[in-house]
C-alpha cells in the first residue's frame, strides 16, 4: 500500500478478486450471500408486481418493498457502471498516464481528483467500486475518499438537475458545490495526516490489495483479468446494496415524516431534519435536487443546502456499500467530521440570510 504523500509508482496491481489472494472458502460464501439477496429481492418483486389485488399486505408492508426497490432500482445502473468504469481504471489505462496528468503535491491532487466526478456522471453508490479500483491500482487512501466524497455532488448530472430546480436561488446551487468540495477534500487531508492509511481498509480488502501488488504484471489476457475483475466486485457490491436499500426502505416506514416537516421552520432544527431525511431516503445524487424542491416552501435554504451536501457522502445505502471497503471505526470518523461540516454549512446559510 502506498503511503499518505505521494502516488505509488511501482509495477501496477494485477490481483483480482476471487484469486489466490483470497482465503479459502470466501468466493463460496460471497456467492451464497449474493445468490440469498437476489432471491429475496426477486421474491420481493414477485409479491410486488404479481399479487392478486384481493391479496391485502400490510400497508406498512407494501411501503418497505416499494421503498427498498425504488432504492435498488435507482442504484443498480450507476453501481454496474462504476464497476466498468473501476474495470477500465484498473486494467486499460495505464498507471503512467495517470501518474502524469495528476498533480504530485497531495493536496494539489486530491484536488483535481475531487474534480474528477465532473467527467463522470455517476452518482454515489457507482463511485464505490471505482474508488477501490483507484486504491488496488495504487492511489492512496485519502485520495480515494477525496474521490468518493466529491464526485457525487461534482458530476455534471447533478449539477445540471440542482440547477433545473432551484436556479441560482438563495445560493443553494453555489453552496452545493464549493461546500461538497471543501469538506470532500478537507476529510482527504485529514486522513492522510493518518500514520497507517492502510489501517482505514477492511482487512479483507488489504489483503486483495496486497495479493494485487504482488500479482505478475501479466498473468492473464486483460479481457479474462477484465471479466474475473468485474465479478469479484459485482459480488462485493451487490449484497451490500441489498442490504443498505433494505435498512434504508425499513428506516423510512418507520419514521414520520411529519415529525420531520415539523422542524421545517427552526434554524437548527430544519439544517438535522432534513440531513437525518437525506440519511434515511437513500435518494441518488442526480434526482435529489427535484426530491427536496418540494419540501423548499418548508424548509429554510441552509436545510436544503445541508441535504444536498450530505446526502450524497453519507447515506444509509452508502455506508453499506462503504463498509465492503472501510473499517467501521473509518466510517463513524467520516460520518460524523461530515455530519458536523455539513450542519455548520447549513445553519451559517440559515443565519446569514
């Protein structure tokens, strides 16, 4: 693993998952787990789409699975996305050339890499898989999260749609972007002030990126490196996503929106309000903006900044898929450095207007 300063400039990883880096057992449990999520989220749809209307579930019931689909629905294309988009990082660009166009001082680069999401409509659950593929090809760890944390806000899908509904009023498109930049990149400095970035990964992840390292550059044809790549990720991804949308679409039957609607009007209270709704809803970064413009004769603007701002660093959903590559103790930091940033930005707004 490369140190906190500087890129690693040694021969590219080629381990992939599923290969001699894994311990044993891991490809049959991950399968098991992955062939488990997809049937109950088929037998979900089925119940769904297939039930005679005499057939009466719970309305609570019929809720969670509507919800939960909607999430999986709405994050499946950008997930299978980012995994192609961190396929062709790891295995067809060349480690030189991205070596050359980035900046070497760390700040400098994890800002550009910040930035990067502006070429790349994905939102946040399709840049998990490519900011794995960044670490296993040999960025840091802080540049990786730098990544993670900005992208979802600085992607030209969702920027254009905060434009659409809010324009340029009460500053909100304007405080989305500068604030998703300065915090994304504020949380990538203050890791890599860590002694061991290694540490902030799951061990199983470490593994993979040291087994990567270790890999001959050429041991496989890319295209069969490509396919074993896309797979091992495809079934890292997809429980977790199951998962999160399933917690997320339980978490919002159970809590009352009204409750919430009900803070709408206090400066304090409006800025948690609506990052608690961004947390629960799991909503993608590019449909976001059109969601909470309904709530905008409700709630004060620093509010509506805030959940545009930490929705898309830090959701139900997206810890999920987070926790396939960071420690739980990483996740907490990051959530709760976000979770502060975030209703200090909105409740400056709140104050200011």
């Amino acid at each position: 693993m490369v140190h906190s300063g500087a890129l690693d400039t040694r021969t590219p990883h080629r381990h992939l998952p599923g290969g001699p880096g894994r311990r044993p057992g891991d490809g049959g449990l991950w399968r098991r787990r992955l062939v488990v999520a997809a049937v109950v989220v088929g037998i979900l749809v089925a119940i769904r789409v297939f039930s005679p209307g005499e057939i009466d579930l719970a309305d609570s019931l019929q809720d969670f699975i509507t919800l939960s689909l909607s999430v999986v629905i709405e994050s499946l294309p950008f997930v299978f996305l980012g995994l192609l988009l961190s396929v062709l990082v790891q295995v067809w660009v060349p480690q030189q050339l991205l070596i050359r166009i980035l900046p070497r001082t760390p700040f400098l680069r994890r800002a550009a890499l910040s930035m990067l999401g502006v070429l790349l409509p994905v939102c946040e659950c399709g840049n998990v898989p490519l900011a794995r593929g960044l670490v296993m090809r040999g960025f840091t760890v802080p540049d990786a999260m730098t990544f993670l944390l900005a992208a979802p806000i600085l992607n030209p899908v969702t920027i254009i749609t905060t434009y659409q509904a809010f324009g340029w009023a009460d500053g909100i498109l304007f405080w989305r972007i500068v604030g998703g930049f300065v915090i994304a990149n504020f949380i990538g400095w203050l890791f890599s002030r860590h002694a061991r970035p290694h540490d902030l990964l799951t061990p199983r992840f470490q593994e993979t990126c040291s087994t990567h390292a270790a890999a001959g550059p050429r041991t496989t044809a890319r295209m069969a490196r490509s396919i074993r790549l896309f797979a091992g990720e495809t079934s890292a991804m997809l429980p977790a996503l199951f998962v999160g949308s399933a917690v997320a679409g339980f978490i919002q039957v159970a809590v009352s929106r009204d409750l919430l609607i009900g803070l709408g009007q206090n400066p304090v209270l409006s800025v948690l309000a609506l990052m608690a709704l961004a947390f629960v809803i799991s909503i993608c970064s590019n449909v976001d903006a059109f969601f909470v413009l309904s709530l905008g004769s409700t709630f004060m603007p620093g509010a509506i900044i805030a959940f545009l701002v930490f929705g898309p660093m830090i959701d139900v959903k997206m810890l999920a898929l987070l926790r396939t590559t960071f420690t739980a103790r990483t996740l907490v930091i990051v959530t709760a450095v976000v979770g502060l940033l975030t209703a200090v930005l909105g409740l400056a707004v709140n104050l200011a207007l």
